[in-house]
C-alpha cells in the first residue's frame, strides 16, 4: 500500500520528525529511509534506539498512526496509475489482496475510498506474526485468495516488501519510488504503474 497504491511515506516521515521535536530525540532522512517498507513495531524499536527517545516501540507505534491517521483522514495521496491498474484488474475478475505492513487503523480511511470489492482480503501488519521481508504477509494473502504464491503478481516499492513477495514465491512487479530495488530472480521492473492495465501487466510479466 505505501508507496504502491498511495504516497503515504511524507506522512509519516513528517510525523516522524514531529516526534523527534517532542521528545527531545534526533533523526535523520537517511534513518527515515531505512524504515520503509518495514514493520511497524520493529520501525519502532529502530525509532526508539536511533531517534533516542524514552519510548517503548508501542508507544511510538500508536503516536505515529495517531499523526499519519489525521493526514490521511484529509487527503489520502494516489499514486499515478495505480487506481486504474486495480480498477482494471477488478474488473477483469482478477482476485486482489492488499499486503501492507501498516496496521488497520492507519489502512480503514483509504480503503473506504475505493469500492467495496476492490479487494478479496486485506493483510495488515497487525495480523501476522512476522512482518515484511518474511513471507508470512503474501503467503497469508495468496491462501485467503485461495491461490498459489507462484501464481500470484505482487507489486512493490521497497527491497523489505520485494524479499518478503519473492520469499512467498511470488512473481513482483517492482516499481521503486522513494528507495532502490535490488535487482534480482522474480523481480520485474517498471517506472510507473500509469499506462498498466491487466493485459500490460500479464505482457510485461511474460516477457
């Protein structure tokens, strides 16, 4: 979802920062990198050792949906072509999982942007054990579709999400935004989703 389907990381390295003022901590664009794609509560633990704040990871967990929530809540920021890839795929009766590290609460305000069956399942951060790079996200997301991993198409902005869809077994369109991708065995690279639809992906993923 973040970086793939909306532009949410400004959200939260802001609120990030905003933290930082707060408690008296210390950070960085280059730590704030290091933290896309990544679950919630390890970013945490990374934020509380890196940023130097007396907070537990939970703690600076709910403070930052707090802040990203109220941002979102007002404008949730699109990434070109994205919508109309999925609106495509739907409509062409392709079963869809939404796979993100970001909990429920931060996920709910986009989601009741789009149309109701957009997707089939929704796996957030909250409800698996282990967060991205493990495969534990896409290959909970590929059995609630009742479908192989190998028969599934991740699309991803960050090496964390790439390793976790290669891991499960997915092929992964990669579309970096605000870090590099790896290059690397499963891995399909593209500049942009605008222009994609159903048959360009399958295309594209063929070649």
């Amino acid at each position: 979802m973040d970086g793939t389907l909306v532009d949410t990381e400004p959200y939260w390295i802001d609120t990030e920062y905003a933290l930082a003022e707060k408690y008296g901590g210390t950070w960085s664009h280059e730590h704030a990198m290091n933290l896309v794609g990544s679950a919630l509560l390890d970013s945490g633990d990374y934020i509380r050792v890196h940023m130097g704040i007396d907070r537990t990871p939970q703690q600076i967990v709910d403070e930052l949906l707090d802040g990203v929530v109220m941002r979102v809540e007002e404008e949730v920021p699109w990434r070109p072509g994205a919508r109309e890839l999925l609106d495509d795929l739907v409509a062409n009766g392709i079963p869809c999982a939404l796979v993100t590290m970001s909990w429920q609460r931060f996920v709910d305000p986009i989601l009741r942007r789009l149309p109701e069956d957009t997707f089939a399942t929704v796996v957030t951060g909250d409800r698996v054990e282990f967060g991205k790079p493990h495969p534990e996200p896409y290959l909970t997301a590929a059995a609630e579709l009742g479908v192989a991993p190998e028969d599934c198409v991740a699309v991803e902005d960050s090496n964390t999400g790439v390793k976790s869809a290669v891991a499960a077994g997915c092929r992964t369109l990669c579309v970096p935004h605000h870090v590099p991708i790896l290059e690397g065995e499963g891995r399909v690279f593209a500049d942009t989703l605008v222009g994609l639809d159903t048959a360009s992906l399958a295309r594209l993923l063929d070649a």
